[in-house]
C-alpha cells in the first residue's frame, strides 16, 4: 500500500511520457515547445502519453535552463476601477493568445511599484507591464540592465530605455470640447481627481485648450481625491453648489461620470440632457447601461493590449533599439447625454 501511494503521490517526469510513448527524452521535450521540429506521429504518441500519465511541464523549471520563461508581469493598481479591470482583462487574454502566461500583481494606494516589479523579476519573468503609478528610474533600469522588458502604459516619458503606449489622452480632451461645443453649451465644467495621472492631466490641459479656441470662457474645475464613482458624486454636488449655470460637464473618467450622474438625477433640478450635457471618457461597459446611456470618448482596451505585446516582441528581437512610443486612438461614442432634446431642436428650427 505504501508504495503505491508513493507512485501515486510522485511526480510524473518526462522521462516518465518518453519510455509511455517509446520515444526519446528529447522528443518529448521538442514536442513541448513551441516552433520545435518534431513529427506527426511523435507528437500525437507523446501527447497521449502525457494525458494518460497527467504529465504537466515544469515551466519554472524550464525557464532555468532557458534562461527566459514565458511569463510576463503585469503591475495595477485601482482593480476596482471597471476601466482598470477591462483593461487588465484584455492584456492578459493578448498575452495568452501569443504563448505568454500573465502574472498579475497589486499595487495599490501609495505603493512603491519598484517593490512589486521587484518580486517580478525574482520570477525570472520575461517582461513587464506597468498600468499603476510611473515606476521610479532605478527599477526601470534595473530591468533594462537585466534585459526584461518593461512596457509602460499611459505614462509619462523617462529616462530610461523602457517602451510606452498611449491611449490618444489629448484627443480625448479635445473631442469632448468640441461635442459640447456643438452642441451649445457654452458654460462648461471638467470634473477630475486631486490625485496626480499623466493621462488625465493630458485630458485636463487638451480640454481647456480647446476650450479657449472655440471662444469659450476658462471651464470651471471640480476635484475629488480619487478618481471613482464616490468622486464624481461629490465633485458633481460641488458643481451644483458653486456653478448653478454649467450646462456642459467633461467627466474625465466614465467611472467619475458614472458617479455625477447619479447625484444630479438624485439631489439636482439639472436635467440630463434637457439642462445639462455630459461627457465621460473609457467607454465601459457600465457607460451603455440604460440607466446611465453616457456618451463617451471609447478607449479600445483590445487594441491598447495588442499594442503592448507588439511592444514587447519587438523589444525582444531588437533589444538596443531606442525607447518607442506606440499611440492608440479614440472615437466618440454619442448615447443620450447628450442627445439633442426635442425643444432644442424646435429653436433651432425656429432659427434657421
């Protein structure tokens, strides 16, 4: 009895699947990798010996001998943004779909992203994705000197040989000026957080920029200091309070917007969007709800993953090559937000 436990309880080695299959320990491995040279026929012996036996690779162990493995790091914070999770959902399928196994590792609130990419590299991983706050220098040239590519989403420039993507955060602002614009608001507001983010700080700026170029007057800003649906219900009821006029609100996030809409539906006489038209950014799945039915600047999260492996291939095969910068466009999205109202069409009528 002990000794069939013992058999049980051991694990299966590929040695174990060559002398199944009646095949050689090499084939076995050949078989398991991906682009290696082996036959039909070995292939189909060694895989059905594997699944009669429960065989399963080693990659950490194989990772040793290759000196790489296939896992790729992927550092985030604020999982509870729907953004945020759509996002990190896609990377990893992208991931998956070219022969990477994602790990996901936290960091939240005020830490150090160095310490997260840190444990990373203890795992041997072949890159790293950084969605959370912009890693200090050291690290990214730790993992530059370690020849682990990093790849940094949404993040300002560094000092250091690391690859960037970027969703168009400028264009995002300035579509959002130029839809209300069209839509005649002319007293507008930007709802955004205390808390620092390079692409909302280029949302912010691209905004008012427009803002100014249109002729309107300097758009009134309202803050939180985060950046989610508890935010944008607070900075909202500032708004209310303080600018009883605004007409056109810019919400940089969906998940703020989300947020405001609910506090002018609950506790405003504002109409949405009779009286006030608004705009978010992200497009989440939460933006098409029908109780909220938010026009919104889409951010393709498919495409921004896609982008990124892309980055991280290329920095594979060219791994001198200087630091590049890949940008993913945006589109509006119009939903009832800011639908023209049946009165304001009537005036318009009336004008012409």
């Amino acid at each position: 009895m002990k000794r069939l436990e013992e058999e049980i309880t051991r694990q299966v080695t590929a040695l174990d699947v060559a002398k199944q299959a009646g095949v050689s320990r090499s084939a076995v491995s050949r078989t398991f990798t991906p682009g290696a040279s082996v036959s039909d026929a070995t292939r189909k012996k060694v895989l059905k010996a594997a699944d009669e036996l429960g065989y399963r690779v080693n990659q950490l162990a194989r990772s040793l001998i290759n000196k790489r493995s296939d896992l790729v790091g992927i550092v985030a914070a604020n999982m509870d943004n729907p953004f945020r999770a759509q996002q990190v959902e896609h990377m990893a399928r992208a991931l998956v779909e070219h022969g990477f196994r994602p790990i996901l590792l936290p960091a939240e609130g005020e830490e150090n992203p160095a310490r997260v990419i840190g444990m990373l590299l203890e795992y041997n991983v072949s890159g790293v994705i950084v969605t959370s706050d912009t890693p200090p220098q050291g690290i990214c040239q730790e993992c530059v000197s370690l020849g682990v590519p990093m790849v940094l989403i949404n993040k300002g420039e560094i000092d250091a040989n690391v690859d960037r993507v970027l969703l168009d955060n400028e264009a995002s602002g300035r579509m959002a000026a130029s839809h209300l614009y069209e839509r005649s608001c002319r007293n507008l507001a930007v709802i955004g957080s205390d808390k620092p983010s390079f692409s909302l700080q280029v949302r912010i700026r691209a905004f008012r920029q427009a803002c100014r170029e249109l002729g309107f007057a300097e758009p009134a800003y309202f803050s939180a200091p985060k950046q989610d649906y508890q935010a944008g219900f607070l900075a909202a009821q500032a708004m209310i309070k303080d600018m009883p006029q605004v007409d056109g609100l810019f919400c940089v996030t969906d998940y703020m917007a989300l947020g405001s809409l609910d506090y002018l539906r609950l506790h405003s006489d504002k109409k949405v969007p009779d009286d006030l038209k608004v705009i978010g950014c992200d497009d989440i799945a939460q933006a098409s709800w029908a109780g909220y039915n938010l026009t919104t600047i889409r951010q393709d999260t498919k495409c921004l993953a896609q982008q990124v492996v892309a980055a991280l291939e290329a920095r594979f095969n060219h791994p001198n090559a200087p630091a590049h910068l890949r940008m993913v466009e945006v589109n509006m999205i119009e939903r009832a937000t800011t639908k023209e109202t049946k009165d304001e069409s009537d005036q318009d009528a009336k004008a012409v």
